[in-house]
C-alpha cells in the first residue's frame, strides 16, 4: 500500500501561508487522522526550549495528560534521544511506555529534524494492532521533510 495519492494534499495543507504554523500542523494532523483509518492519534511533540523534554503541540485524538515528555522516557522521550524512527507493533511488549489510552494498541514515532537537529517528531497511536508498514514510515518522513522546510 501506498500513500503518495496524499501527498498532494499535504503539501497544500503545508503551504498554506494564510494559516499560522500550529494552524497548517494542526489541519495536517486532522487531515492524516481522517484519511488513514489506522491513525487514531496524530500530533507533534517539540523540545521544550533548552530543557530536555518535549512539549505536545498541535494534535488530533482523544485529550493527552502527556503535555510534557522527559527526554528517554516513553517512545516518544526515546525517539528524542535515539534520533530514530521507533515503531512499536504491541505497546504491552514496550517496558519503557507511557500509556496515553487504554485503546492504543500500536505507536510510531518519527523524529523531526531542522539543519540536523532534532527538533521534533510527529506521534501516531492506533487502537489497531500492528498496523504500521514501511508506507507508514515513508509517507511520515515525508510529512516530516516538508514540515522542516517550513521550520528551517
């Protein structure tokens, strides 16, 4: 399965220069939850300015306790540090999760970078097991990609 037939779209979500940057990620994040029927949560988490932790930004999904996340702790503080896609087939084998909803049965998470640095990643939980593919991690480094140009 592929999904470039979305790219389009996200491009143009992306460009949109009438929208603010929270505006066009927040419409980006609604817009993957809405078309990918196996992506129940979609956000982006950012480092906390110096602080080594992240902080949620915009997101799409069930409300999240998780607004801050230490650097190391869960896949997400994981990603922070590794600087590597984590994709997590069953959160129940994972002993280092933060459990955001009872339903979520699988994660992926891929960092964002900006001039190499990883500022970032976008967050995707899916109450399905084991949905993710390679055309899952293809089409988010995409999303990614274009998301640090704006950045940058």
């Amino acid at each position: 399965m592929s999904f470039d037939h979305l790219k389009p779209e996200i491009t143009t979500i992306l460009h949109n220069n009438e929208a603010t940057l929270n505006e066009r990620l927040y419409a980006l994040c609604n817009f993957l939850r809405e078309s990918i029927p196996h992506y129940d949560w979609v956000g982006y988490y950012f480092r906390n300015g110096d602080k080594e932790e992240l902080k949620l930004g915009p997101y799409v999904g069930a409300p999240t306790e998780h607004t801050i996340i230490p650097f190391g702790k869960g896949i997400c503080g994981q990603v922070a540090v590794s600087n590597e896609n984590f994709v997590v087939p069953d959160v129940t084998a994972q002993d280092n999760y933060i459990a955001c909803s009872i339903h979520v049965k699988a994660e992926i998470v891929i960092p964002l970078f900006v001039n190499g640095e990883n500022i970032g990643q976008i967050d995707i939980d899916s109450a399905t097991p084991d949905p993710f593919t390679k055309a899952d991690e293809a089409l988010l480094e995409f999303v990614n990609e274009k998301v640090a140009g704006l950045m940058a």
